[in-house]
C-alpha cells in the first residue's frame, strides 16, 4: 500500500515495519539464552548518522534509475563519513577491514 504512494520511502518503511517484530523475538529470546552488552554509545551513534543520511534521501528525493542511483552511492559516502567522524568505527574494526583489505 506504501510503495505505490511513497516509493522507496514507503518500501523503506514497510520494511521497517515488518521487521520490527521480527527484532523484537531476537532480542527477547536472546538475552533469555546469551547475556551479553551492548555499545549504546555505537548505536546512538549509527542512528544520528542513519537519520542524517535519511534527511538528505528525502531532501534528494530521487526519481528515476539514474537518480536513485546517484541517491546511494550519495548516501553510503555520507553515512561512511558521518561514521568516521563520529568515531563510530572502533581502531580493532579498522584495523580487520585493513588486514582483510590485503589478504583480498
């Protein structure tokens, strides 16, 4: 019912909404099974750069392939960038994308 009104915006959604509960079942049986801590700070920030990259997809508003694709290859590069800035991406996270980056 979205995607025909709102696009990708609506596909976005719809997934969302769909898997909202889905989430909701992990994260309730496993802390039932496995304790372990989460990094609210790492997700806090994950979320401001998600919500900032969201922000410029509606500003972008991308109709069409080519637009669309320019949309996210604009919005990977803002997010990254947004990360790095944020310190989102830990010296142990950067230093296994560097090894992996040389073994491949």
């Amino acid at each position: 019912m979205l995607i025909p009104r709102f696009g990708i915006l609506g596909a976005a959604a719809t997934t969302l909404l769909a898997y909202t509960p889905a989430f909701a079942l992990v994260w309730h049986y496993s802390f039932k099974e496995i304790q372990f801590e989460i990094d609210w700070g790492i997700i806090s920030k994950s979320l401001l750069a998600s919500v900032i990259m969201t922000l410029f997809i509606i500003w972008f508003n991308p109709t069409g392939l080519l637009k669309t694709i320019i949309a996210i290859i604009s919005a990977t590069i803002i997010y990254g960038i947004l990360i790095f800035l944020l310190r989102g991406i830990t010296k142990k996270e950067m230093m296994f994308l560097k090894n992996f980056l040389k073994r491949n």
